[in-house]
C-alpha cells in the first residue's frame, strides 16, 4: 500500500495548498464572509484531511478498523454535498430545492459505502439505489438548476454552467470505476482505483476553485446578489 500511499499524500498536499492559494485570493480579491468564497476552500480542507488519514491508513498507521474506504466515504459524505449546495446557489434555487439536492447526495454516498461493506445481492441493491439516486441528482442539476438560472446575466449563467457540467462528469466516472475495480470486474486493482480516485477527486474539488479563480467577474455577480439578499432580509 505504500505506493497508494504517495498518491494520497500528493492529493493531501495538492488540497491544502489549493486551500492557502484561494484563501489568499478570496482575501485580496472577494470576501471570505460570502458561501461563494468560504465554501470551496471549506470543501478542499474536508478532502485534505481525509487525504492525510488515507495516508495514514495506507502506511499501517491507523487501527485496523479505519481503513481507505471508510475515511474516503467520509470525505465524499461531507465534500459533495457541499458542491452540491454550492451549485445551488449558482444557480439561484430556492433553499428546499438546495437542500432535496442535498439530502439526496448524502443519501446516495451512504449507499455508496454500503455497496462496499456489504456482499451478496445487498451489495449490489445498494449500488443501484445509489445509482438512481445519482441520476435523480442530475437531473436536479440539469433540469431544475439550470431552469432557475435562466434569469440570470449571461456571464452568471456561464459560470453555473461550468461548474455544473464539470461536477457531473467528474461524477460519472466514479460508479464505472467501482464497476471496474476489485468488487466488480477487477479490471481495476485496488492501487489502480486509488490512483483514479485521487485524480478524480482532484479534479472535481480543486478544478472547481479553478474555475472560480479564472473567472472572478461571475463571480462577483454573484456575490452582489448574495449581499444584496441579506441587505433585504435585514431590511425586512
């Protein structure tokens, strides 16, 4: 596993200065008291820290019953909900909206996990109702946020777009890889999976920042809007 092991300290690495770089950015050029711009770096801290426990567990360092998978699972159960959320407010969709989307992600990595403890066809029930859980979020994505943007300036609109169509197919990729890996086919060993992971991972939460951080005038579209809302619910 050592060699898992240095992929997971590259990806922990990677997260943490992703963290300081957008912090930097956000305090120079946005303002960290907006979810646009705490959010991101909240989300890569969850997935560095989980990053530095895989590490751990890798190299035999942790107690047996915290492996890979568990702290992997629990990175994903706390990070992608909140890119979830995050692509609400793009959007512009209304809280209930934000938080169904929510709650269906939670629900969809908790199945997740039991397709991996589990065996027999429990395991495989498990998969599919994640599976269908993470076609329902699609289309939420998709159909029910993209509609709520429409009235949003192009660049806005744009913005959203990117960060959406990034997540969902970053997202994709990841039940095929299960599909392949040891509990499925076995095409794909268990370094391969933890190697594709990594890179996954990678690109859907700093490819995220990225985004922002080359198109800050979206951005600040944004964040006027958001100021402007808490200004009139101050008001009221």
């Amino acid at each position: 596993m050592v060699g898992s092991a240095v992929w997971f300290g590259i990806g922990a690495s990677i997260f943490f200065i992703s963290i300081v770089f957008f912090v930097w950015f956000a305090a120079r050029r946005g303002t960290l008291r907006s979810p646009f711009y705490y959010l991101p770096p909240v989300h890569a801290a969850v997935a560095g820290t989980a990053y530095l426990g895989m590490t751990a567990a890798a190299l035999g360092l942790l107690p047996g019953i915290v492996d890979i998978e568990l702290l992997r699972f629990a990175d994903w159960m706390i990070s992608t909900p909140i890119i979830t959320y995050y692509i609400g407010l793009l959007a512009d969709v209304d809280s209930s909206t934000r938080s169904v989307a929510v709650g269906m992600n939670v629900l969809m990595i908790a199945l997740g996990y039991l397709f991996i403890v589990l065996s027999g066809p429990l395991q495989w029930i498990a998969f599919s109702a994640s599976l269908l859980l993470f076609v329902g979020l699609v289309y939420l994505f998709v159909r029910t946020f993209g509609q709520a943007s429409v009235g949003a300036s192009r660049t806005a609109r744009s913005l959203f777009i990117s960060t959406r169509d990034l997540t969902v197919t970053v997202w994709s990729i990841y039940p095929l890889i299960y599909l392949l890996g040891p509990l499925g086919a076995g095409v794909l060993q268990a370094a391969d999976l933890d190697f594709t992971v990594v890179v996954l991972d990678l690109t859907a939460k700093v490819g995220l920042m990225s985004i922002i951080l080359l198109r800050q005038y979206e951005l600040n579209k944004f964040v006027s809007r958001d100021v402007s809302a808490v200004s009139r619910s101050a008001d009221d």
